[in-house]
C-alpha cells in the first residue's frame, strides 16, 4: 500500500481495497455489456433502449471511478485494466450475437441484478470489518444499479 495518513487501520484498509477492487472488476465488466448491448441492440423500440444502454453504461462507468478512486485514497492500487477485470468478474457472462430487444434486456438485467447483490453483501462486510465509509459507498452503488435495473426491467413488462 502507498503511505497514507488515512486514519483506517492498514488491516481494514486492505479489506476495503480487495472489497472495492473486486468490484471495479465486476463494474468494468457491466460497463463494457452495456456498450455490447448498445451497439448491437435490434427491434421496435431500437431507438429508446439503445439511448437507455447508453445512458446506464455512463452510470456504470462513473461507479467505476468512484470505487477506483477509493481504492486510490485508502492507499491502494485500483487494478481496473480490461485484463483483470476479464479475470477476476463474478457477472454472468454476456452472449455475443445476442440481438433482439427481450434478449439484450434480459442479459443486462441479469448483469445489474448481479452487481447489486454483490453490492448490497459488500455493504455488510464493509460494516462488519469497520469502514463505515466504504459502506456507504456500497450503498449508493447497490441504490443506482437497483434504480439502473428498474428502467431496464421496466421494458420488459409481462402482458
């Protein structure tokens, strides 16, 4: 770890950095399937859910700058390349030559929903080693990956 003046114990500084650094991978990864997802999309509503792709994969990627940039200021290094984010992502992986509107949404609710169970376990484990802040974290990413899903599960209403 890089020297710091962070008041966290080391031990639990390096919880919350393997903590946060599995999901940068995982964050990467739901980024990257929603780019997928966007260029290749097809259907009726092409236009809308190619928009909201987009739109959610900015969100993905902004929590990847924000659990990366604490990883940074707890005195550790983010490992964010695309190459151990490939490694080390627990979401189920993403179907190429997937192409029509149901399969797409499926595929990305399934990575969300994932993410924010993950997320929602490491609010817990953040709480229980001691780093309240990291906790919180989790519980911004678990609310905007929760409210991601909803817009996505919202195109596939059952008739």
């Amino acid at each position: 770890m890089f020297p710091t003046q962070n008041s966290l114990p080391e031990q639990i500084r390096g919880q919350s950095i393997d903590l946060l650094n599995k999901h940068l991978a995982a964050a990467i990864d739901l980024h990257a399937q929603l780019k997928q997802a966007h260029w290749n999309v097809r259907g009726p509503a092409f236009i809308a859910i190619h928009e909201l792709f987009d739109r959610i994969s900015v969100e993905a990627e902004a929590m990847s700058d924000v659990i990366a940039e604490r990883v940074g200021g707890l005195g550790g290094v983010a490992k964010g390349t695309l190459q151990v984010a490939a490694e080390r992502s627990f979401l189920p992986p993403y179907l190429l030559g997937v192409g029509q509107e149901e399969m797409h949404l499926g595929a990305i609710a399934a990575a969300l929903a994932a993410f924010g169970t993950s997320a929602r376990g490491a609010i817990g484990e953040a709480t229980a080693f001691g780093d309240v802040d990291t906790a919180d974290l989790f519980t911004e990413v678990s609310r905007t990956t929760d409210k991601q899903l909803w817009f996505i599960e919202s195109h596939n209403v059952p008739a």
